[in-house]
C-alpha cells in the first residue's frame, strides 16, 4: 500500500540522508550496487582527504550523492504537488468563502492590472493571468408626477409606459496580461435590446473587445486598439458599477453611444499617476480608473456596436492630471476634446404635429450620409470625496441638431454640464453611505437619436448609494425632471417636454 505523500516526503529525506536503499525503492529509486575497489572507495580520494572512511556503505560517495540529489529532486515534486493541491484538503465551503472574500468593485481589479508593480511577481502561464469577474444591476422606477409628454429617462428605458422591474446592467468580464507587453480586455453585456425591437430584451452584446500593447515594462506607454471607451468626459469613463448616481448625465453622455467605439487610442501614464489612479479606486474613493495623463486617439464615429456609416474618423484628445496635497486630498483636473462627422438616423415624423409625416434632411433615411460636424471642447474638476467631494464638468461645442421646423438635421451649437457634491460615510459595521445631489443641464442635439432632436434637460437629483459589502451594493434617487422626450412619433407631436418626479431604486451584485 503506498504510503501518504507527506509521508512520502519524510521517508524520502530520511533514505537521501542514510542510503537505506529499501526506502530508495519506495521512491521508486532502483538499489545502488556496491562500488568497492581493492577493499576502498575511490583510494585518490581516501588518500587526499583522511577525514573519509575507508569502507563506507552501502555504495560509494559519488553514488551516495547522486542519490541524494535525486530524492532532493522528488522531495520538491511532491511538495509542489501538495501546493497545487491544497483545496483538496479543505471543504468546499471553506474555498467558496475565501473566494466570496475577495470578490469587489470590478473596476478596482481593472485598475490594479493596468498598473506597474516594481519587482512583479514570478512568471505565470497564460490562462494564470487571467481574470473572471462582474457586475449586475436590477432596477425599478416609480414614476410619482408627471406632466406633458410622455415619462422618460435615456439612461434607462423602464421610465415609461407599463414597465416596472428591469435589468439595467449584466457585465461579464475578462482580463489580464497575457505577455508581458500585451494585455487583454473583454466585457460583455447580457441586458442589451435589440434595436427597433418592441419586444425582445436581454442579449448579449460586445461592450469592450481591446487589447493594450505595452512599449516598456512599466506601463507608461500603452497604444489600444479595439472597441473601447472613448477618452472624452471623466464621468463617461468612470464605471457604471462605481458612480453613485444610478445613471451619467446626459450633458457629458450624449457625446458618444455608449460611451465606446472602435478605434486605437494611446496612452501616456506615467508611474506616480497610475499609483494615484489606483489609490482612489482602492480606498473607495469612486475614481474613473486608469485613461492616462494623456491621450489621443481615431475612432469610426458612430459609437458603440453600431456599424460606421461614413469614411470619416472622429479625433480625440484629452489631458487629465491627478495630484495628491500636503495634508493627503485628491483631486484631478483634465481638459478633453474631439472633432468628427456623425452621420444621423432617420425616423418619419410630423413636423411639429402637422401632417403629413415625413423623413428630415440630414439623415441617412434622406439620402445624406456624409455626415454633419460633430465637435466638442469640455472641462472636468474633481475633487475626491475625503469626506466631502466635488464633480463638475461643462462642455460646449456644434452637433448634429433638428431645426426649430423640425424638417431637417443641421449643425447647431450645444452647451451643458453637471455639477455633484457627494460625501462618504464610513460605519463600523454597516457598509459605507455616499449622499448625494447633482444638478445637470443640457440645451443641443441628441444625435445618438433619430433624427437628431434638439432638446433641453433641467434635472435635478438627491438620494445616496449604500456599499452594503463588496459585493452587495444598494441605490436610491429622486429625480426631478423637466425634459425632452427622444421618441419619433409618425403621428400626433414628436419631441415633447416631460416634466415630472421619480422615485429610482437599485440593487447592484458585484461577482
């Protein structure tokens, strides 16, 4: 019966350390025959070095050392088969807590892999690298007053008519170094809907597909190609599974669907701004993650898993400066711009409520596809929440609009922002609570929209999140909105103002 391998091991040592060559053939060692010459063991070395036996058993030195260095070499097989097999010893239980453990933000393991840790830790393969990980939000909304047109919300479309609960969000994501200069970056999500469907939900959709090449060891240059999130707008690119509000402000939002396109990007991100990016997301401090000091990039234009329609790039740029102050508060400062044409989606429509209904010029329904200029200029001031915090953005800039007729889609001027106070409230036993209020403001064109419509948003918002846990996170909102309404309509008036309040909640699980 073959004995037990920490036994194994202690038997092994023991017989390495004797020359017992019974235990040699328990290690599956063949038994070494005697080497004796002349009535000595190797007589040049008996002669030069008096301090050795003359007739030493049961083999020579060199054999007895050969010997040695094998079982050494079983002793560190099996120990590292003891290692790989530790959960085996323990209860399922015992395994599934310690990984529930461990479970956060996913956005905080984004950021700890995309930042360089001197002296690194030893090689891996591959699939070591790589991390499975996510987010799902679950939603319901109550509208309490309304007035006007018709209930909405762009950020979420259970803010309307017969519709209560809702999967707003169900990320899976994947991710790692898969070499030393190349790290991947895979995020998919389950709660998409299908376009001009009325009735179909809840499909899987790409929401990044990237990958980062690495120019030097330490992270600082990186180039990304993929679909992934545009470098414009600090809000836009903090992760949904870490903003307070339950949704982004559609002042900074309505700049590209999604939030993402697909293009390639680099970035410059020196190491004392990657451990400041860092340090934010780690401490809870909601941080936007890591887009680099400096960025510039080319992407199609049409933004998220939308086929592009035009040859026309979109260009961007953005600058964004991290500091930490004497007495230990964050703060960030970034400038961010981007200039393009955007071709517009179509919808028949009654200008102004008057018949007959028909498509606006400018929109690719119309025959115009070349596009109409897409540019923007915006500012962003943060100042983290240690308690207290401060979020602030403004962006002006022309867009694709419908005229005041409601006949065409033109070149029109836009202007809006937001501005959040937040504080964060750590208990001893009960999560961590982060009031707050936010005031948005936007006049201009919705081009992610059909036709294009050119709308005005006065909204304001209190409630708080509460981190329950790492993995469990809950939400709450009064909004209260005065707005338009997106919806083409081919009949009656398309575009209305909807002005009323909502009672928002969210529960998040982070896996």
């Amino acid at each position: 019966m073959p004995l037990p391998t920490r036994c194994r091991v202690l038997v092994l040592a023991i017989s390495a350390t004797l020359g017992i060559s019974g235990f040699a053939q328990e290690s599956s060692l063949p038994p070494e025959p005697p080497a004796v010459t002349e009535g000595k063991v190797r007589l040049d070395e008996s002669e030069t070095n008096p301090s050795l036996p003359a007739n030493p058993a049961p083999g020579s030195y060199d054999e007895l050392l050969k010997r040695l260095e094998k079982n050494e070499q079983e002793i560190a097989r099996l120990n590292s088969e003891l290692s790989s097999n530790v959960d085996n010893d323990r209860s399922f239980r015992d395994v599934f807590e310690e990984r529930w453990s461990k479970v956060q933000d996913p956005s905080i393991t984004t950021v700890d892999e995309q930042t360089y840790t001197p002296g690194g830790s030893k090689p891996k393969q591959w699939y070591d690298r790589l991390s499975i990980r996510g987010y799902a939000q679950f939603r319901y909304n109550f509208v309490v007053d309304e007035d006007g047109a018709p209930a909405q919300l762009i950020g979420d479309r259970s803010v309307s008519d017969d519709q209560s609960f809702l999967i707003r969000r169900a990320r899976l994501i994947i991710s790692g170094d898969v070499s030393e200069n190349l790290y991947v970056y895979l995020q998919t999500d389950f709660a998409s809907t299908v376009p001009d469907s009325d009735d179909s939900t809840y499909y899987a959709q790409i929401r990044d597909w990237y990958g980062d090449l690495y120019f030097d060891e330490d992270k600082v240059h990186r180039v990304r190609i993929g679909q992934s999130k545009v470098p414009y707008g600090w809000e836009d690119l903090q992760s949904s599974s870490n903003r307070a509000p339950l949704d982004r402000s559609d002042s900074i939002n309505s700049a590209t669907r999604n939030e993402r396109d697909l293009g390639v990007v680099y970035y410059w991100t020196p190491e004392g701004a990657q451990d400041l990016f860092k340090e934010v997301l780690d401490r809870g401090l909601k941080g936007s993650g890591n887009y680099g000091v400096f960025g510039i990039g080319a992407f199609n234009g049409q933004g998220g898993s939308t086929l592009e329609e035009n040859d026309n790039l979109h260009l961007y740029t953005r600058l964004s400066v991290p500091h930490k102050l004497d007495n230990g508060q964050i703060l960030e400062m970034g400038v961010q711009a981007y200039t393009g044409k955007y071709v517009v989606g179509s919808a028949p429509i009654r200008p102004l409520g008057v018949p007959p209904a028909m498509i606006p010029a400018g929109t690719i329904g119309a025959g115009d596809d070349g596009g109409i200029v897409d540019q923007r200029l915006a500012g962003t001031f943060v100042w983290y929440p240690q308690p207290w915090g401060l979020q602030a953005e403004w962006n002006i800039g022309n867009g694709p609009g419908l005229n005041d007729e409601q006949t065409a889609v033109v070149k029109r001027s836009l202007t809006g922002g937001y501005v959040m106070a937040l504080y964060r409230l750590e208990t001893e036993s009960h999560g961590t609570i982060f009031p707050f209020g936010r005031y948005t403001y936007y006049q201009g064109g919705l081009k992610n929209f059909a036709n294009a419509p050119y709308g005005t948003i006065n909204e304001w918002e209190l409630g708080f999140e509460w981190q329950i846990n790492p993995q469990m996170e809950f939400s709450t909102q009064y909004t209260i909105a005065d707005r338009t309404n997106v919806s083409a309509r081919s009949s009656g008036t398309s575009y209305g103002q909807f002005r009323g309040d909502i009672i928002r909640c969210q529960f998040q699980i982070n896996y």
